[in-house]
C-alpha cells in the first residue's frame, strides 16, 4: 500500500476543540480545516464569532470551513457575507437543504458567482452533487461535502457514487469534492484510489493515522497484550 504521504488527496482536519487544531496545524499533512455548529457545540463553544476568529488567527494560510447555522435563506445569506469577511481563506458552510427541505441551490449560485467561497454541506446523492455543482460552476473556488460516512451508515456502499461525483466534478474546475464523515482510516486510501480531492478526518481518526500500513503480526501480539493487561488491571479472579 502507498504510504500516506504518497496520496494525492488532501487531509483536512475536522472539529472543534481549540487544542486539537492547533496540534494539527503542526502537522504538514494537514491542508486544511472544517468545523459544523454540532461540532462547536460538543466542544462547549459558546461564542460562535470570538471561536472562529481564534482558529482563523491560528490557521491564516489553509482553508477553514465555517458553517451558518440559519434557517431562512435570507439570515443564511447575510451571515455568509459576515463570515467571508473574516478572512480570504475561509470557505462558508451552506447546507444543501434547509430543515423544510427547501433547496438551497438559489442561495449558493448567488454566493459562489459573489465572490465567497462556498462549501456546500450534508450532501447524501448523486442528484444533489450535480444541482450544487451546476450552480457552483464558474463562480469562486467551491467544495462539495459529500457525507460518505452516512451513507455507509446505511448499509450502501459509498464508493461507487463518490466515484460518479469525481467524474462529474472533473470539467468543473473550481470545485473540488471531499468525501466527508468518514468512519475508518481505510477510506482515506478509498477516496484518493477514485481521484476525490479532499478527506475529513476527525482527531480520533487522525491518531489513527500511524497505524497506516503497520505489521498485523505486531499489531496481533499489541491486541492480546492490552488485553492481557486490562484483565490484570481489573484483578478478575474465577
């Protein structure tokens, strides 16, 4: 298997606790950096602004997706005016529904070709990657956040339809896709074999990461250690 280094993807850190980012921004893997308002909220942020401005002062030279967290096109749309105006390197979250199922290919048109940089979320279908990428095209630099991960949840097969993504994305030149939420380290090497350009990793699967390629001999004996040793830390007796 190829070493990690060797991939074409691009690894982007995904969360929300302060300390992690920082600890990523240190490693050269990392190309950039996601968040989403369940993520803040699990890390205890509370002041969405000062938050994001902290991890934009952190990380000026890698893209940072920051996500609204509105309901109504018109308050989503003003707050990814605000957001853009943080810094040149951010990409705004847009989700591609709101909660009503109202599309939100209207919205995104009009932000891409604005000038803001624009990363639609919580896309699940083939459909929904070819409507947001008919109206990503020829506006600013764009990604499409396919959520991989969930549609594994559900016990189909992601790669084939992230695979038909890449070939639809492959003549629109401004718009780059990322297999999101994956759930193993196995699906970085999935997502760069069908030429996706970006993969999410959280801080759990990122520690993971020097697991990459390890003897399973080794990685046997390592498994029946920790369980011999848990077994005598919990002093089971029979």
């Amino acid at each position: 298997m190829k070493a990690i280094s060797e991939l074409a993807i691009k690894l982007f850190a995904d969360g929300a606790d302060k300390a992690q980012i920082e600890r990523a921004r240190a490693n050269p893997l990392i190309r950039g950096f996601t968040t989403n308002p369940t993520l803040m909220r699990a890390a205890g942020v509370t002041d969405y602004e000062r938050f994001a401005r902290e991890i934009l002062a952190l990380v000026p030279d890698r893209p940072v997706s920051l996500e609204v967290f509105a309901d109504e096109f018109g308050e989503m749309e003003r707050q990814a005016c605000k957001i853009a105006e943080w810094a040149a390197n951010v990409y705004v979250k847009i989700p591609v529904t709101n909660t009503r199922r109202e599309s939100s290919i209207d919205l995104i048109h009009r932000l891409a070709h604005s000038g803001i940089k624009v990363n639609v979320t919580a896309v699940l279908t083939l459909e929904q990657v070819r409507c947001v990428a008919d109206a990503l095209g020829g506006g600013a630099a764009a990604l499409i956040s396919v959520f991989a991960g969930r549609i594994a949840d559900t016990g189909r097969d992601p790669v084939p339809l992230m695979a038909a993504a890449v070939e639809l994305l492959r003549p629109i030149s401004n718009v780059e896709l990322i297999w999101a939420s994956p759930r193993e380290v196995l699906n970085i090497w999935q997502a760069d074999a069908i030429g996706c350009h970006i993969i999410t990793l959280t801080s759990g699967l990122l520690s993971k990461l020097e697991l990459a390629g390890k003897d399973l001999s080794d990685y046997s004996l390592d498994t029946v250690r920790m369980f011999y040793n848990d077994a005598l830390a919990s002093r089971y007796r029979l």
